[in-house]
C-alpha cells in the first residue's frame, strides 16, 4: 500500500484534507483480491464558524475492483477452472454535514450522503442507497 496525505489547516475555522491509496496485492491462493480496489483517494475541507457552525464537505472515489462470483457471468465459460468473476467499476461518492453545537456537549446535525444520487455497488449486487439524509442529535456526558 502506497499512500500519501495533505492536511492543510488554513486557521483554526478552515482545514483541507487529501489523501490517495495504490494498492499492490500479494496473494497466496487466490487469483485475485476480491472487492479490493487497487486506487482509493478523497478530499476533505471543514469549516467552523464561531465554534457553532461545523460543516465538512468530503468526495471520495474507488477505483475498479473484481469480485467473486458464485453463479455464472454472462462474459465468462462455465467450462474453464477459473472462478466466476465480475468486473465492477469504480465509484465516486460526495457527503456534506452541518453541525450546530448549542453547547459543549449539547449538538444537532444533518448529514447529506450519496449527493449526486449515484448508483454502484460497493459489493457485488449490494447497491448503495442513492441520495439520503439523516438527522439527529448529540448529548455528551
């Protein structure tokens, strides 16, 4: 794995995040690293505004990746030995969270996911939910 990071704190209210993944697999006996992507990168920047206002922004993307297939595929023989594979894509994704802090251990916040509406599967024939939202609140003691 091969990896490298930028975090860049502008001030105390404005900080940048990147980083980016290749990954190298060595593998006993299997043919292949199966779900594993071979490149991972994202970039994050978060903002607070007085120490009430917290929004992160985050968008990531995952390269492509091969999984194991237990039926067959229609672009493989069923008579050769290898595995049953499927080819997947890779995916990119965008979050977006707000956060308002009434207090030091009172808080509330709305978390945006999946904002383009994409549709991929992180695993085979898992799809992730499209847009979707959740929203609560947090209590520390």
């Amino acid at each position: 794995n091969l990896t490298g990071e930028v975090s860049i704190t502008v001030n105390e209210e404005f900080k940048l995040f990147g980083r980016g993944d290749f990954f190298i697999y060595s593998l006993g006996n299997e043919k292949q690293a199966w779900n594993q992507p071979t490149t991972r990168a994202s970039i994050a920047a978060s903002y607070h505004l007085a120490n009430k206002f917290m929004v992160n922004v985050e968008a990531y993307t995952v390269g492509k990746r091969v999984a194991k297939s237990l039926a067959p595929v229609s672009d493989i023989d069923p008579n050769t030995n290898d595995p049953f594979t499927v080819k997947m894509e890779g995916y990119a994704d965008l979050n977006l969270s707000i956060e308002y802090r009434y207090t030091k251990r009172l808080s509330a916040f709305i978390k945006f996911n999946n904002m383009f509406a994409a549709k991929y599967q992180v695993w085979n024939n898992y799809n992730v939910q499209r847009f979707n939202a959740l929203m609560g609140a947090s209590y520390s003691f």
